[in-house]
C-alpha cells in the first residue's frame, strides 16, 4: 500500500512472492479533500482507514481484503473532531466483537471511536486535554501484545503512554 501526501493512496500486490514488481489492485483518486496524513489496516486487513485535515470528514473507512478492496465501507460523522485528523490506528483485535480506532488530531485531541453496527461510528472517548498533546498528533501505536497500551507522538515534542481500559 502507498499513500501520498496528497489526496490519493494506491492499493498493490506483489506478481509474485520472490518478486521486486507489483500490480495496481486499486487507486483511490481524491479520496479526501486534503492531504491524507494517516493510513491503517484493521487486524484481520478487512477496513484500511485513512485520516487527513479535512474538516467536515476527517476519517474514512475503505473495504480491504474482500471481493471489492478500495470501496468506501464508512466515515466517521461529519465534524467529528474540531481540527483535522493526523494519525490513526486500529486496535490491534476486536474489543467486545468490534472494531475500534484511535484517531489524532491537529489540535492534540485524542479520541477513540467503535464500530456499532455495518457502518456507522461512535464515539467512545474523548482524552482530556490536560493529559493530552499540545501540538498535532503525528504517530499511534500500540504494544505487541494482549495489553491496550498506546504510545503517542505530537508536535509539542512529547512521547505519551496510555493505558486504556475498555
């Protein structure tokens, strides 16, 4: 998968698995209206999400691994965050047989979303700001492993850990 700082990302297969060439198996031309700033895969690589700084529809979710990959599954509601998103990531399984995000933003909001039925969003959490980031939020990542911790990085030059209890 590649994904531009622009407004397109590209989904490719390898020809073969010894092999240096690929195949375009979907491009999303103008998938958002803004630079995309983050692109991620759900654990079993069925929704690919991708996050940029457009204000009305900061998030959308893609079909991955089906018959269809690269078909719009979802977004999150319009205006969901104040400022544009930054960085996304999965959770790394299904908590409670859903699938849920954490999205960051430009203005250093955390928060974190679930899928509650075929394709609509909710909004689960909203990091307070005074434990938050001050700068926009550039890279999620959990720990391998069966723990929900979170390491985040933001342009206020700060590394956080979060625990999350879900």
């Amino acid at each position: 998968m590649s994904c531009g700082r622009d407004r397109v990302w590209a989904l490719f297969k390898r020809a073969a698995p010894d092999s240096f060439e690929f195949a375009t198996i979907v491009k999303q031309n103008d998938a958002h209206l803004r630079i995309i700033w983050g692109i991620t895969w759900s654990h079993d690589d069925a929704i690919i999400a991708t996050a940029s700084r457009d204000k009305k529809q900061c998030v959308k979710f893609w079909k991955g691994k089906s018959d269809k990959p690269g078909e719009l599954h979802s977004e999150l509601p319009k205006n969901a965050g104040e400022t544009g998103a930054t960085a996304i990531t999965f959770f790394p399984g299904q908590v409670r047989e859903r699938y849920s995000v954490v999205v960051g933003l430009e203005s250093g909001q955390i928060m974190v979303w679930t899928l509650v039925n075929a394709n609509t969003w909710e909004k689960l959490y909203d990091m307070p700001t005074h434990i938050g980031h001050f700068g926009a939020v550039r890279r999620l990542k959990f720990r391998p492993g069966q723990d929900l911790t979170l390491a985040t990085c933001a342009d206020d030059h700060s590394v956080r850990l979060y625990e999350i209890a879900y």
